[in-house]
C-alpha cells in the first residue's frame, strides 16, 4: 500500500513541474530559434536560469526527513554565516543548510562576512580559507572571534595549516576540501549552541 503524500508536498511537487515544464520549454525554443544576437541569446539563457532556480527554491521548501523542526512557529532557526568568493560554493552551501532547517546568510567576501556578523550574530560561520581578492579565512576568524569570543568557526581549506595559526586564528574546525556533505553538516551541527 502507498503512504498518501503530505498536501504541502504535493503542492510543492505539482509547483515543481510547473516550473520545469517552463524551463525545459525555454530551452527547448532556445534550441529551435538559435539566435545569433548575444544579448537575444543571454537573455534567453537569463530566463532559463531563473525558471531553474524557482525550480531549486520549490525543491527546497519540501520538508526533509531528519531536518531539525522548530518546537513552535515562533521557534528560531539556527543560523549560518556563509563566507565564500566562489558562488556556486556559497549556493551549494546554501542549499544544504537551508535544505536541512538553518535560516542562511551568505557573504561574497571575507569584508563583507566580517560587516554580517557585526550586525547580527550567527549560530555558525564556515568561512572559505582563500578569497580572492580581500582577506583570507584566517582574518575573517580573527576578526570575528575579537568581536564575540563565543563564536564557532569552521573554516573550509584546500591546503594544510599549522595548527598553531589555526588556534591564533580562533577557527574551531577546519575542513580540508574536497569535503563530504555528512562532514561539513556535522561540523555546524557540533557548534557550542
């Protein structure tokens, strides 16, 4: 027998084919037309993007076994503090939390992640070690843990550091990349809140 589906997901399911029945039509009259104006051909591309991402912010919205509930409506969620120069790490980063529970703040540089956390503390920051071009990792740990000595800071990494400028830094967990999804959830998870 099949479990009936959740009417909150059905509806997003039903809204998620809407969107890609309106992407893959974009693409597909993208494909017949092949325009040889760039900007025809960029603004095309531009609506095909949005229709996935609409597609990506619906798939999103459909409640995940395992993800954290809140006890009430009023119920905080806990927050992340995305730091990366790169966008599709901040996206894919993003998603993850924001597909488990976490309300998620991104940053596109080390300045502005610094500036975020200055306004608004956060449950957790995972700041990328090298961003080019600003400050690094390092910095950004250091300026945040000299504002709120309470933070927890996980930094993602391609390259080994000394251990000794990680504890001066004040990150907290260090990832080195490529890391597994299960590894950098429980790097948040473990955060002293």
């Amino acid at each position: 027998m099949t479990e009936p589906v959740p009417e909150r997901t059905a509806r997003a399911l039903h809204e998620l084919g809407n969107q890609l029945a309106v992407a893959l039509g974009r693409v597909e009259g993208l494909l017949a037309s092949d325009p040889d104006d760039p900007a025809e051909r960029t603004a095309a591309l531009e609506a095909i993007r949005s229709a996935i991402l609409r597609a990506r912010d619906t798939v999103r919205s459909v409640p995940r076994p395992g993800a954290p509930r809140a006890a009430s409506a009023t119920a905080p969620r806990p927050r992340v503090l995305i730091i990366d120069d790169e966008s599709l790490m901040r996206e894919t980063l993003a998603g993850m939390f924001s597909g488990v529970g976490y309300e998620v703040t991104t940053a596109a540089s080390g300045e502005e992640g610094i500036e975020l956390y200055r306004r608004q503390p956060f449950d957790s920051v995972i700041t990328d070690a090298r961003m080019d071009p600003g400050i690094n990792g390092l910095v950004v740990a250091r300026a945040i843990k000299d504002h709120d000595a309470s933070a927890h800071v996980v930094l993602l990494t391609g390259v080994e550091h000394d251990p000794h400028e990680l504890h001066a830094a004040g990150v907290d967990r260090v990832l080195i990349k490529p890391t597994r999804r299960a590894a950098i959830l429980d790097a948040v998870r473990r955060s002293p809140v």
